[in-house]
C-alpha cells in the first residue's frame, strides 16, 4: 500500500494544488458577493433587500452539486462556457456568498446599539464608523462561523471532479481506476483533506482565541 | 417546454426515493444520535473520545470521499455494496455525525440548571434526562434538526454518483437524451427548492407551534 | 437669541409610533450653566438629551446648538451639519459604550484622529494628559473589559472631552456604577463644571444635582412639569407632580398618604 501511495503522490500533490486554487478563488468570490449581499440586505433599498434575501434563500436550498453541473452544463448551454475550474469557482462562490452574506449579518448585528451612537456622537462619518468601530468587532464575531464555512468549502471543492477538474477527488479516482485499490487511495485521499480540515480549525481557533485573550 | 412534461414523472420519481432515504437515514440517525451523545456526556473519558474522533472524521472528510470509501472503497475487501444500500448506509453514518453533536449542544445547554434541579428533587440520571432535560432539550434543538434535515436532502444529490436513481440521477440521463442540460438541470434545482423550502417552512411553522405552546 | 445661550431649545415633541415619548418641551441652557434633568424612568430623559445631538430625530420643534440649528419632522439635517454639532457637543453614556476591541488609550484618541484629522502623537499626547487628569494614566493600555465601571465611565468622559467640546450631554452617568465607584465619576463630573464647561445630565442623584446643577428640570410622563434653580426646584417644587417624585425619591420610606412635608435634602436630618 505505501508503495502504491508513493508512486500516486506527485498526482495528489498536483490535484491538491488544484483544490486549493479552486478554494481561494472559490473564497474571494463568496466574500466579495456575499459583503455585497449584505450591503443590499441591511440597506434602503427595499428591492435591493428583497432580492438579496431571495437569492440567499434560493441559493441556500439548493445542493452545491446541482450549482456545479448548472454552471458547467447549463450556462454552457445558454451560450455561456465556462471551463471547469472556472465553473467549479462560480459555483462554489455564488452557493457560499449565501453563507456568508448570512455570517457577515450576524457579526454585524452582534455589535451593540451604543457603539453606533458613541461613534456618532464623537462626529465620526459613517465610514470612519464603519471602519474602525463596527467592523473591527463585527469581523470577531465572524470569525467562527467563518472559519467553519471555509473547511466546508475546502471539502465541497471535492465536487467540482464531477466536470472534469483535476483536483484531489479527481486524482484519487482515476489512481483508484488505474490501481483497482479504491480504498487505499480513497484513504490517501482522505488523509489530506482530514490534514486541512484540522489545521484549519486548529490554526484558526487558536487565533480566535488570542485575540479574545488581548482584549480582556 | 414538452421536454418539462416529458420528464416532470421520472424526475418526481427520483425526489420520493431521496426523499425515503433521507427519511430512514435521518429517523435511525437521530435514535443513535441520542443514544451516542449521551454516551458522550455521561459514559466517561474514553467513550467520549471514541465518539469525538468519529464525529471528527465525519466532520472532516468530504461528503463524496465518504461514499465513495464505503462504495467503492469496500469493493477492494470484495464487500459489494448495491448503490441503495451503500448510500444509505453513508447517509446514516453521516448523519450519526451530526446528529451526536445536535443533541450533545442541546442537552448540555438544558442540563446546566435544570441538571441540578433534578438532581436536587432526588431523580437518578436517567430519570433527569427522560423526564425533564430531554423534553426541553427538543424544542432548543428544533432549528437545528430542521438544516440536519435539509442538509441530508441536499446529500442526496451525491448518490447519483454511485448509481443510486434519484433526481441527479435522472437529470443526468434526461440530459443525456434530451441534450438540454439547462432544462434538465433546471428542474433538479426546482425540485430539491421546492422540497428545502418547503421543509424549512414545515420547521417554522413547527417551531412557531411549540413555542406557542410552552 | 443671545449668543450667551449655548442651547436653545423649542417646543421639542417625539413620538414613537402611536405613542408620545415628550411632547412640547423648552429649555435654554446658556454658556457654562449646568443643568440636570430628573424624573422618574420611562419620562423620556434619555431620548429627550439625545436629540440634542441628533441621536434620535424628532418630530417637532427645534433647537438651536452652537449656532446650528436642528428642525423637527423635516428631512433630517445635512451631514457636515451633523458631525459639526457632534464635533462640539460630547456625550457620555450610562453603559460607557467603550468601544471593546481598543485600549483606554485608543479610545481617547479615536474621536480626534477621525472627526479631527488630528496627527496620531497629537492625539496620543492630548488622550495621555486627559486620562492623566483623572488618575488613569497608568491603566491607558488596558482593554475596556479588564477596567471597573468607574474607570470605564471616567474614560468614556476623557474620550468626549479629547474633541474640545463646548457642551458635555451626561445621560445617567453613575446609574450603572457600583456604589462605591459613583463618587469618583462625579468628582470628574464636578471638576468640568468647575472649569465652567456647559453640562446638561440626566442624574438620579438628586444631591449631587442640588449641589453642582444651576438649573433643574423635572420631566414625568413626557412633559416638562417643573423648571427653575436648582436648589428651589429640589427643595420647594411647586408643582404636585414634582413634588410627588421628589417626595419618593428622597423620603422612600415616607408612609403613602402621609402630608407632603417640605423635602429634606441631606445635611439637614433631624
């Protein structure tokens, strides 16, 4: 087995990097659209606020892998081709945005009434306000929830094999077809993403933790 | 649009077989959930941590490398699963995952206080949970049964990639034949919208009426 | 108007949906008066002092701050009006609403860097000599929760003070302080009236009022019911309702129904 391992890793390597590409775009994505999200959820305008809760409704009810094979096939159809990766990211990206979106809302809710009024009685504009009184303490109140939609994402990644890109789920089910040992790949496979799963919620929860520590 | 009405019958034939194994993973999931959390709670250090890495595991691997492990994975030991009973057996174990830590929440957040009432009313353990923090238990953990619920819904979706013939599953052929993936595709998200949404304002409405009664 | 009035106050009425949270209140309040607003809870006080600096809109009437001038039920004020009136009036909190996630020391200093432009040394000087000023120099670097009610309250005042204001807006400054802790607030409170700063309070303490305040208002059930010099208001209210809350307040023990004896205020028990 662990020479079946050695000789398949450089293939999981490659297909790790590839996750982790799809991740980052997949997050930058789900971040930008979801504070987007946000801004017309808690803002004026009431259109704006109903179409920001219907899409976080929607999005929500429906299952990542039906967005994946929408964006690839799909939009595909109507003339809009998109490669796999980049299906993969837009997919991933639009169904976390919801997430996310409803995250940012709740951090921003956390925050009590006073610190508004007391950022707004020492004159300070809305953005100042925005900037160094609401976000900072809105953004700590994120952070878990964050951090636990972020492992998840890395784990729905896994999805995007399904039209064709190389990532790790990709490599671990064409080594485990070349091999016809499913288990021991599937096993390698799993090790890798059980390593992100804990480092980022170890790394990350000790980060949450010293911030809370120097601020009490 | 012939091509809705031609596929709307197989597609609602798809939904009820996603929706039957959800409804016996979830029901045998939630018993061994219980059964599994209390174990976590009261059955000392080592059961704890048995429970822990196993919810760690479930936590930490994804959805498919899941199914695929116990799919094709147990192949290799010429354990032969059929693509139903592997994907409800994944389901299960799945949700047995989520459902200790549900219920582990729940109970902890009741048993704080009313723990000690009990006791101090001379109640042993058991009686304590069955008779008064279970009861409450429920009600706080309502909302979060109900994302259990549609989370395995949404699961469901992976079992087409095993060979199960739910709605995915059926798309994937519509599209196949039809080569109108925006259609097919198209209907798959309405389904499993209308079946979330649903479900979501089932729980409400649910939440709502326990409230109201307490 | 005189340019001696600092706030000039008209006819101010608020309402909250259906309900009227003050209707038709006056009061001038010149430069280096102070003045206390007292009242049973739910009078409105807090929402009354808080549309002095716009905190909450109101629906009609008006008031003149510093020269500037706010307008009831019409379209709320244009911003530079706004941070222009928030810039010279500071306003201290009856929950301090520090802000968490910076140190005594940063929140001094956050008003002046960011309404101010003030250069980060200025404001770290300025924050430093405020805080010093009220014996806290030495816990600038502690975040808001490791600091008592006290200490955080007497921040929340250096951090008002640190813009220069003309007019300080107290609302209930010790009503969430241990008892032990309300005397070191109030010395701090004492000490800006006594350097003929303008101070408008909302207190529920009434000896403190007699002994600082110029001027008292009592205000109960959304009205002004009696204003006039502190100490005639505190200890010969003319009005039934004055006299009713004042009696609770400071005879708790007094028997209902008993004559309404002319109020006793401290010092001179029997």
């Amino acid at each position: 087995m662990l020479q079946l391992w050695q000789q398949y890793l450089p293939d999981f390597f490659a297909g790790v990097v590839v996750s982790l590409e799809v991740t980052g775009a997949a997050l930058v994505l789900a971040l930008a659209l979801g504070a987007l999200l946000v801004t017309a959820r808690t803002g004026r305008v009431r259109v704006l606020r109903s179409l920001a809760v219907g899409y976080i409704e929607i999005f929500r009810a429906i299952p990542v892998l039906v967005l994946v094979f929408m964006a690839y096939y799909s939009l595909g159809q109507v003339g809009i081709r998109l490669p796999g990766f980049w299906a993969g990211v837009v997919a991933l990206g639009a169904f976390y945005a919801a997430l996310y979106s409803e995250d940012m809302r709740s951090g921003l809710q956390s925050v009590d009434r006073g610190q508004r009024e007391a950022a707004q009685a020492l004159g300070m504009t809305n953005g100042a306000m925005m900037r160094r009184v609401i976000l900072p303490q809105a953004l700590l109140a994120f952070l878990p929830p964050g951090t636990n939609e972020l492992s998840n994402l890395i784990k729905d990644t896994s999805l995007v094999f399904t039209i064709g890109v190389a990532d790790l789920m990709f490599q671990a089910n064409q080594a485990s077809a070349a091999t016809f040992q499913p288990m021991d790949m599937f096993v390698l496979a799993g090790l890798f993403y059980f390593a992100f799963y804990i480092l980022i919620s170890r790394i990350l929860a000790r980060w949450e933790l010293n911030v809370q520590r120097r601020r009490s | 649009m012939h091509y809705v009405a031609l596929y709307w019958a197989v597609m609602a034939r798809g939904g009820a077989l996603d929706l039957e194994m959800t409804a016996i993973a979830v029901a045998i999931s939630v018993v061994v959930g219980v059964l599994a959390a209390i174990g976590k709670l009261y059955g000392g250090k080592l059961l704890a941590a048995i429970i822990t890495g196993y919810v760690e595991v479930i936590r930490g691997l994804p959805p498919i490398l899941q199914l695929f492990i116990i799919y094709f994975g147990l192949s290799q030991f010429q354990i032969n699963l059929s693509p139903f009973a592997a994907g409800l057996l994944w389901l299960i174990l799945y949700g047995i995952g989520y459902a200790v830590e549900i219920f582990r929440a729940g109970i902890a957040a009741v048993a704080e206080g009313q723990g000690e009432a009990a006791d101090a009313l001379g109640m042993t353990r058991a009686q304590g949970l069955r008779r008064v923090i279970l009861p409450q238990a429920w009600v706080i953990m309502l909302p979060s049964l109900m994302t259990f619920l549609v989370l395995q819904v949404k699961n469901t979706t992976l079992l087409y990639l095993v060979g199960v013939a739910d709605i995915m599953y059926q798309a994937r052929l519509g599209t196949s034949a039809t080569e109108q993936p925006a259609i097919m595709y198209g209907m798959a998200a309405v389904a499993y919208l209308v079946i979330n949404l649903t479900l979501s304002r089932l729980g409400g409405v649910l939440e709502r009426r326990v409230e109201a009664s307490r | 108007m005189s340019s001696d009035v600092a706030v000039d106050i008209q006819h101010l009425t608020k309402r909250f949906g259906p309900r009227t949270v003050f209707e038709d209140i006056s009061l001038q309040v010149k430069r280096s008066e102070v003045v206390a607003i007292i009242g049973p809870s739910g009078a409105g006080k807090s929402t009354f002092i808080r549309c002095i600096n716009y905190l909450h809109p109101f629906d009609e009437g008006r008031i003149r701050v510093l020269g500037r001038e706010l307008v009831g039920g019409a379209a709320p004020p244009s911003k530079a009006v706004l941070r222009e009136i928030r810039t010279h009036v500071g306003m201290a909190f009856q929950t301090f609403n520090l802000f968490p996630h910076l140190t005594a020391l940063g929140n001094v200093m956050l008003g002046p860097m960011e309404a101010k432009r003030m250069p980060r040394a200025e404001a770290q000087d300025k924050a430093m000599a405020l805080l010093t000023a009220v014996g806290l120099a030495e816990r600038a670097n502690a975040y808001p929760r490791r600091l008592s009610g006290g200490e955080q309250q007497r921040v929340a005042i250096c951090r008002a003070l640190a813009m220069d204001p003309e007019v300080m807006l107290f609302d209930e400054p010790t009503s969430m302080l241990d008892p032990e802790m309300v005397g070191e607030v109030l010395e701090a409170i004492r000490r800006l009236a006594g350097q003929g700063m303008t101070l408008i309070l909302v207190t529920h303490e009434m000896m403190f009022a007699k002994e600082v305040a110029n001027t008292v208002v009592v205000m109960a059930d959304g009205r002004l019911v009696e204003q006039g010099p502190a100490r005639e208001v505190l200890e010969h209210p003319q009005t039934d309702r004055a006299r009713t809350f004042l009696n609770r307040v400071l005879k708790p023990l007094a028997a209902e129904g008993s004559p309404l004896a002319p109020v006793s205020l401290g010092g001179d028990h029997p």
